[in-house]
C-alpha cells in the first residue's frame, strides 16, 4: 500500500511539474523575450552568436536522421 502511495505522490509531483512547464511556455509565447535576447547576443556578442546558431543548426540535423 505505500509503495502506491509513493507511486501516486511521484506521479503528482511529475503532472505539477509538467504543468509548470506548460505554463512558463505559454506565458512565453503571450511575450517572447527571446527576440530581445538573441537581438542583444548579435549585437554584443557576434562570434558566440555564430557559434550558437551554427550549434543549433547541427543539432536540428541530428534530430532528423
């Protein structure tokens, strides 16, 4: 009986955080600050941006073999 109760307790701590997650995302999208944040990066910051995009780039790739 308490390992359902542990089951149970970790599958609610697991849906809390998921709905967290959910709602940091949607609040996001109601006011992206990543635009100002990679606007910011390319104008201080132009080799690391390089670097990120060209990282980002590679990952997409090996996402889709």
């Amino acid at each position: 009986m308490t390992d359902m109760r542990q089951e149970i307790f970790h599958l609610e701590q697991d849906l809390t955080r998921e709905k967290l997650k959910c709602r940091a995302l949607e609040e996001e999208l109601q006011t992206p600050l990543n635009i100002h944040r990679w606007r910011k990066l390319e104008v201080s910051l132009f080799r690391r941006l390089a670097y990120s995009l060209a990282y980002m780039s590679s990952r997409k790739a090996l996402n889709y073999l």
